[in-house]
C-alpha cells in the first residue's frame, strides 16, 4: 500500500491512499464491525430467534402456533401445561377464538416468551 503524507507545521495531519487501496480499508473495517457486532449478540443473554420464526410471525402467522412448535410442542402439551383443554389451544390458533389477558399470560409464560410476543 503507497501511502502520501501531507504535514503541516512539521507534523503529519493527512495520509493520502490510493482510492483503491482506501476501498479495501472500509471493506476490512465493515467487516471488523460485523463481527464485533456477531460476537456482541452471541454474548447477548437475549435469546436468538431463527429467521424462519422471524419470518413465519412477520407473515402474519398465528403467534401461539409459531412459538408453540418452535418450543417443540404439541397442542395438548401446552393445553397441559396451561391446564386448559387442547380444544382451547386449536381454536385460538385457527384464529376462531381470543384468550382473555389471563389465559394468554399462561399461554405466554408456557412458552417462554413475552405477553407481548403473542398480541398484535
């Protein structure tokens, strides 16, 4: 890499690159920031959600259904874990029946996620 410095006042002030060379500085520097980025995340105690879940909720699909076979479980074990009739749990995923706040808060808490992840 040829690098041209230009001093002022006997001290170096500007380093001038060829543009060629400049370019492949901020690719490596982007790259730099994506992976401090990366490693941020993988620190992060957030829980990391796969882009198919992202994807699947973003398409507008039923959340409880979403996080329920993300979390690997059937309609009459999260029934079972809410003590409510896995009926219930159907009709709410097909979308022809709405939890009162307490049912969705079981529902919530069953799957480990957050009231707000399942209400629009």
């Amino acid at each position: 890499m040829s690098v041209q410095f230009i001093e002022q006042n006997g001290q170096k002030q500007y380093a001038v690159v060829p543009v060629a060379d400049y370019e492949k500085l901020l690719e490596k520097a982007e790259m730099l920031d994506d992976i401090a980025t990366f490693e941020q995340a993988l620190a992060s105690e957030d829980e990391l959600v796969p882009a198919e879940i992202v994807n699947r909720l973003l398409n507008g699909e039923n959340k409880i259904k979403v996080w329920r076979e993300h979390r690997g479980l059937t309609q009459s074990g999260l029934a079972e874990s809410c003590n409510m009739a896995q009926a219930s749990i159907a009709q709410m995923e097909s979308g022809k029946r709405t939890g009162t706040v307490a049912v969705l808060k079981k529902i919530a808490e069953a799957l480990g996620v957050d009231l707000d992840d399942l209400v629009s």
